[in-house]
C-alpha cells in the first residue's frame, strides 16, 4: 500500500483523539484539550505517546509495507498544556528486510517537547 493511501485510511482511535494529518501526511497534529489532561493539568502523556504511534505508523506503512511496532521509547521533554498545538514527525532512521526504526520528534511551535525512538516490524510488502 502506498503510503498517501495508507493515511488515507481512518484511524478509529487518531479521529476519537482529535489527531489530524497535516502537510499531505507529513506529519501529525493534536491540539490538546482539557480531555487530553492529566491531573495536573498537564498533557497526558497517554494523547502525547498516540499522537508519535500515529505519526511512526504514517512512516513505517509505507512503500507497500506492512508493519506494526515492536518496540517505542519516548523521552517527555517539556509539559504540554491545554490550548497547545503539537506536531509529530516520524523520520525513517534503518530500513531492513525485517525492521524499520524510527526517530519520531514532538513539537509545540519550533521547541521540542518529546522524542521517541521505535521499531517495527515489517509483515510484509503488498
């Protein structure tokens, strides 16, 4: 599957979070919400960590592959708070015949707020 289409395809849990695909795919966007909050008023990291899977899943679904996560490790950075715009990029690090990894990068404006590092594995190619 090519990767427009794949993001193309609706993603049940991204559209519950508010998750929207901007720059053709390029990346991911939330605006956090109060929904999105935690205790302390802060982002949840729970809305933070789904808005990467879905940017990493834009990346690694992609040149007819078929993939799913393996592993993902994330570093908060920053606290994100309600009214914020946050945008995840995922850049393919390696590319393999069995894994991909990832860099995926969480921004508010120009400051980065969260990374991730994150494997695949690829199923298969259609």
């Amino acid at each position: 599957m090519a990767e427009k289409q794949f993001l193309k395809k609706k993603s049940p849990f991204s559209d519950h979070l508010g998750i929207k695909s901007v720059n053709n795919g390029a990346a991911f966007q939330l605006k956090i919400l109060p929904r999105h909050t935690n205790s302390n008023g802060s982002a949840h990291g729970g809305a933070i960590f789904s808005l990467a899977d879905r940017a990493f899943a834009g990346a690694v679904n992609s040149k007819g592959r078929v993939a799913v996560a393996m592993e993902m490790k994330i570093n908060y950075l920053s606290p994100i708070w309600a009214g914020d715009i946050v945008q995840a990029r995922a850049k393919r690090i390696k590319e393999g015949k069995k894994t991909t990894v990832c860099l995926i990068e969480v921004t508010r404006k120009k400051e980065l707020v969260a990374i991730l590092l994150a494997t695949a594995f690829n199923i298969r190619h259609e």
